[in-house]
C-alpha cells in the first residue's frame, strides 16, 4: 500500500495519541517505533510517497518505506 508522508502522520499521530493517552497498549517496543516513525514523517515533505509493506499479518511484520530513497523509516514487528 503506499501513502503520502502526510497521510501517514495524520494517522501515527493520532495512533502515537492513543498510546499515550492509554486507549492502546501495544508493547513499548511499538510504543518506541511509533513514536520515532511520527518524528521522521514531520520531516519529510508532505506529499512525499511512503510504502507501507506488511511482511506478516499475525504476528504484525510491517515496513514503512520511504520510496523516494527506498530508506525504510520504521519497521514495526508485534512478536512480543
């Protein structure tokens, strides 16, 4: 699936938002992946094309890619 940069951030915000607010409660391993993937998305232009790729479904295996440079910004891997 591929998305904008700012697409994205809209959505981890408002995920990042709910985990510290405790309405999830997903491992601090994605609580930490959550947070950095919010940081590195404000960073990049809005309408930059981001690949969101997932590997596994149960447990969760996803990437989310930067297409422009292939640089995979996150990887989040629910095997906790």
């Amino acid at each position: 699936m591929s998305t904008t940069a700012q697409a994205l951030l809209e959505v981890m915000t408002t995920r990042l938002r709910m985990q510290e607010n405790g309405v999830t409660n997903p491992p601090q391993s994605i609580r930490d992946v959550t947070k950095s993937l919010v940081s590195q998305l404000a960073a990049l232009p809005p309408g930059d094309p981001i690949q969101v790729a997932v590997l596994r479904k149960k447990p969760l295996h996803a990437q989310y890619i930067q297409e422009r440079t292939g640089l995979v910004l996150a990887e989040i891997a629910d095997d906790d």
